[in-house]
C-alpha cells in the first residue's frame, strides 16, 4: 500500500471520528433540554403522553451514543493500524531516500531489469500457448495463477517487480541493521559477477554495535526458473 493512500485512509478515518464526537456531543445537548423539560413537568405529569415521549427520546438517544462510542472505538483501532502502516512505510521511503548506498542501488536495478525481462518472456508465452492449445492442454501445462499472470501488462509487471525488488533490500537492511546497529559503513561490500552473470554481493558492514558480513546466493535465471537470490548476513 502506497504512502498516498495510507494518508487519506487517516484522513477518512479522522473524519469519521470527529463527526460521531459532534453527533455526540449534538445528543447530549439534547438529553440535557429533555431532562429539564422533564424536570419542569413535576409528578403532576409523571405519566403524561407527553412525557412518556421525552423519556423516550432520552433512551433512544442514550442508546445512539452508545452505539456512537462504540463505532468510534472500533475506528480508532482501525486508525491506530494505518498510523503504524504509514510509520513504517515512511521508514522504508527514508532507508530508500537516505541509506540505500550506490553498491544497493545497483543490485536492485539489475534485479528488476532482469525479472523484467524474465516474466514477460514468459507472459509471452503463456499467452502463445493459451491462443494455441486446447483447454485441456493448456490447463495441464499451466495453473490458475499462470492464468491471471498472462493478463498481466508490462506495466503491472515492472511495477511489482520494483516493489520486489524494494523489499529484498530493505529486508537485508534490516537484517544487517539488527546485528550493527546504526551502519556507518557499507564500503566494504563489493558488487560482483556470480554463476550465469549475475551480480552478488559480498563484503563487510560496519555500524555503531558491530560488524556483519553479507554473502550473496544465486540460483536460476534460466529459461525453466526465474533469477533468485538470497543474501546470508553472519555476525563477526
């Protein structure tokens, strides 16, 4: 979920609740002049229609306050969530922005250029193969999900593959953040070409609590398996 969309879904949700305070606060103002009219018709008129009816009208709008509060509780904890979600989306955007060191930017460029390029081969194909053989062929050859991928533009594509390629970084960040502290330090860490080509990372980061080592792990990139990588972090 984008950070735009994070905001205004606060933004709703802030609403929301600030509409339900002035609709309570509108019915508490009312059962107030009630229990007055209430108060000014004495026992003489204890069990008047007229009454009856104000008591009724203090009940029913009890009972929209309490259902008001309720509603209220429930968005909040709703709003409570999208506050942390955009927290930490933020945090992210500020680790893309600020920490992300060139040897990082390069990695996550090639891997989406590549995934590119990877998925819409084979979209490419799903589809020549959907345009050429029967049902039954293709529903042994491929599954539901390859199904929705062919449908898939190269836009779609190249946006999820950004955003995967995103989290892979800020996963290992993280990681390596959890045994370092703070990084100070990633000029260690060096952009090399692995099995099939493929640029993998290996090397020490520094930071304020310790020292880590990352080694890069390749597998695929071929025609039958996308390109996968895994980057083991070790404390030294």
């Amino acid at each position: 979920m984008r950070i735009e969309t994070l905001s205004e879904r606060i933004n709703n949700a802030e609403q929301k609740i600030s509409k339900k305070q002035a609709t309570i606060s509108k019915k508490r103002s009312l059962i107030a002049k009630k229990q007055q009219l209430l108060k000014e018709k004495g026992v003489a008129e204890a069990e008047s229609p007229e009454t009856n009816l104000l008591r009724w009208d203090i009940e029913h709008y009890t009972e929209d306050i309490s259902r008001l509060e309720r509603e209220i509780a429930s968005t909040t904890v709703t709003l409570d969530g999208y506050r942390k979600q955009l927290a930490g989306l933020m945090e992210r955007e500020s680790i893309l922005i600020r920490e992300l060191p060139e040897v990082l930017k390069g990695l996550q460029a090639e891997l989406v250029e590549r995934w590119d390029r990877w998925d819409i081969k084979r979209k490419d194909k799903i589809r020549a193969d959907y345009r050429e053989l029967d049902y039954k062929a293709f529903s042994r050859k491929y599954t539901h999900a390859d199904v929705i991928f062919k449908n898939k533009s190269d836009e779609q594509i190249h946006k999820d593959n950004v955003q995967s390629a995103e989290n892979l970084i800020i996963d290992l960040i993280y990681r390596v953040r959890s045994i370092t502290g703070e990084i100070t330090d990633w000029s260690d860490v060096r952009a090399s070409a692995g099995t099939g080509g493929f640029t993998v990372l290996n090397g020490l980061v520094i930071g304020k609590e310790g020292r880590a080592r990352v080694e890069s792990i390749t597998a695929g990139g071929y025609n039958i398996q996308r390109l996968h990588i895994r980057v083991l972090v070790h404390s030294v």
